[in-house]
C-alpha cells in the first residue's frame, strides 16, 4: 500500500495599500513658464501655436521647490534659479535635491491620515536626483526610525517607478504578514529645466512639476488590496523615452511617438489580457498615470474607455501636471479618498517604451 503525501500550499498574505500621503511645494511655476516658453520662440506663428497647445495640455498649475527671488518672482527672473547663463551645473541641482527632497518627503508622510507608526521597511523612489548617504537613509534618521530598518533606493526609473515601490513593498508584506512597509516617491522636476527654443521641447517642459507620495503598505485589510503586477515592454522603443545625465541637469527626450505607440499596444488583445484578463470592461477603476492630456487620451482609445475612466488622472494632471514617479501616487490616493470599491488597473509609462502596473481590488 503506497502512502499520498498531501503538500498544502499557504494562502498567500495579501498586501494593502492602507494609505497615502501627499504633498507639493508652494510656488506654481506654470503661468511664468507659459511667459517665459513663448518668449524662447522666434516667431509669431510659433508661439501661437504654442499657446493653443498649452490651453489645450489640461494643466493648471505644477509646482516647484524652486525659491521665489524678491518673494514674488519666478526661477528664470534676475535672482532666479535659472537667471544665469549658462543654467546650473548638475552639481548644483543635486545640492539643492539633496536639501530638497528629503524635506517634501517628510511633508507627505507628514500627510497621511494617521502617523505612520513603527515602520519594518523603507521603500524611496526618485529619478530627479542623486546624493549619498541616499534620501532614504535621511529620511529613517529624520523620522527617527529604527537603525535595523531595511532600505531600498528605486533610483531613475522614471514614471514609472511608483509601481516598482509599490510592487517591491507588496512582495515584502506577502513573505513576511508583520511588516510595516513604507513606499515614497519623491520627484524634483524643476531642477533640470533646460535652455529649449523649440516648440517640441517646450510642449514637453510643460508636462513636469514637483511633487512627494508616501504610501503605507501592510498586511492590514483595509484601502486598496494590491493583485497581480504585470510589466510589459514594447519592441523597438527604447528611444522613445529617455533621460540623460548632462553636465547641466537631466536631459529628457520625449518623441511625439509616444501616445500612437501607447494607444496601438492597448489596442491589442494580448496586452489587454496581461492588464486585466477578466477583461476591460469589467474593471471599475482606472489609477493612470497622468503622463499629459495626450497620454491619457491614447490609454482611454487604446481600452476604448469610457468619457469618464480616467476623470482621477485627469484632476491630477490639472492641478499638479506630471510629477514622475509621484503621480500615480497621487491618483490612487483620490481614488483611496472616495473610498472606490471594485477592480482596478494601475498603469504607468516610462523609458524603454515599458508599461509597469498591477491590479487592485477593493471588497
């Protein structure tokens, strides 16, 4: 008589966003910007046209950690920032981040409804900069954490980097249910504005504004249950996106590509299925990363959403433009504030062409 051995696998921990906090400077950059971008362009035809594409960016306001000269002014006015010429070298942009964005990280965490108690990790996301000893260490010390603490710096992975902090803090919790897993992203845009006098590099200056997330992750059931992560990498992109380290700031290159390549990989049945396999018309909320109006535009065609599937990405994008890795971020936490219950896609796009998400639940 042979004897069956019966292996029972464990039920998995589920990991849950329980909350996040949010935060961004004070000083809205976007109205000098649309001054100071129309004044870099040598004719009229071009900067009406400019102006026509800025009304039509669905952008409000982007703010910036950059000071004020004489109180009321703007980074690019004497005394400013960028009143010099040449701009900044790196070196000084990274001395004001490493100032700067450890400060509007506590900010966030500051933000979130309740303290955030005995943290076991601690997960910082940032493409806008570097400095060592890195963020994440200054902001343990700063909040006074434990000196056991286990880091992870996600450095320079653009956009979107809020997913693989919030996927690495959900692998964290699923193997050990105790931890207590704090997710930042903290993003410094304003840093690396460049001399531009094209129309096509001013459109994409336009996009990007500063702004810090901080997200609370655990065992806990209560927010967002984080499901399935995907990635996917589209053929032949890698040059659509990126960003180079210069000797006066981060360069960004961002073709015009960009939203045709995102709206014809969505369209297709076997990327769908990797996003949500139950299919798209029975996923309830849509966390997107507001990358710009015509990012949004090309998800919503590419799913064939409906008129109102992304209304969330669209108050960011209107309030704050794009912060980087901080924006998803900022979409869940609306969608955490009106306490949206079904399934859910997050969605982001960055370098490489490369989409990086998961799906979420809320009972």
């Amino acid at each position: 008589m042979t004897a069956t051995i019966w292996r029972v696998r464990p039920i998995a921990t589920a990991a849950h966003i329980n909350a996040i906090g949010t935060a961004v400077p004070d000083n809205d950059i976007h109205p000098p910007f649309l001054i100071w971008a129309e004044e870099r362009l040598a004719s009229d035809v071009e900067r009406m046209l400019f102006r026509r594409m800025a009304r039509r960016s669905g952008i409000s306001h982007r703010w910036s950690i950059l000071p004020r000269p004489g109180g009321t002014g703007s980074p690019v006015d004497p005394g400013g920032f960028y009143a010099s010429d040449p701009f900044p070298p790196t070196s000084v942009r990274m001395e004001l981040y490493g100032q700067a964005a450890p400060e509007l990280a506590l900010r966030a965490i500051a933000n979130l409804p309740e303290p955030p108690g005995t943290i076991s990790h601690l997960i910082v996301a940032s493409c806008t900069g570097f400095i060592a000893p890195g963020v994440d260490q200054i902001i343990a010390q700063r909040l006074g954490l434990s000196p056991s603490v286990e880091r992870l710096l996600v450095g320079y992975m653009g956009c979107y980097a809020a997913v693989a902090a919030l996927r690495s803090a959900r692998h964290i919790v699923r193997s050990d249910p105790e931890a207590r897993v704090l997710a930042i992203c903290v993003e410094l845009s304003s840093l690396h504005l460049q001399p531009y006098d094209s129309i096509e590099a001013l459109l994409a200056a336009l996009q990007f504004g500063d702004g810090a997330a901080a997200a609370l992750v655990t065992a806990k059931p209560e927010g967002l249950r984080m499901d399935q992560p995907f990635s996917l990498t589209l053929p032949d992109s890698g040059e659509l996106i990126q960003w180079h380290i210069a000797d006066h700031g981060f360069s960004m290159h961002l073709s015009g590509e960009v939203p045709g390549r995102i709206a014809g990989a969505l369209s297709e049945p076997e990327v769908r299925a990797t996003l949500c396999p139950f299919g798209s018309d029975q996923v309830e909320d849509w966390a997107v990363h507001a990358g710009g109006r015509s990012i949004l535009d090309a998800v919503a065609h590419g799913l064939e959403l409906g008129d109102h599937a992304l209304d969330d990405s669209r108050a960011v994008l209107e309030a704050f433009g794009n912060m980087s890795s901080a924006t998803l971020m900022f979409v869940l936490a609306r969608m955490l504030d009106r306490h949206a219950r079904g399934r859910g896609v997050a969605l982001a796009f960055g370098p490489g062409l490369a989409a990086e998400g998961f799906r979420f639940s809320r009972p």
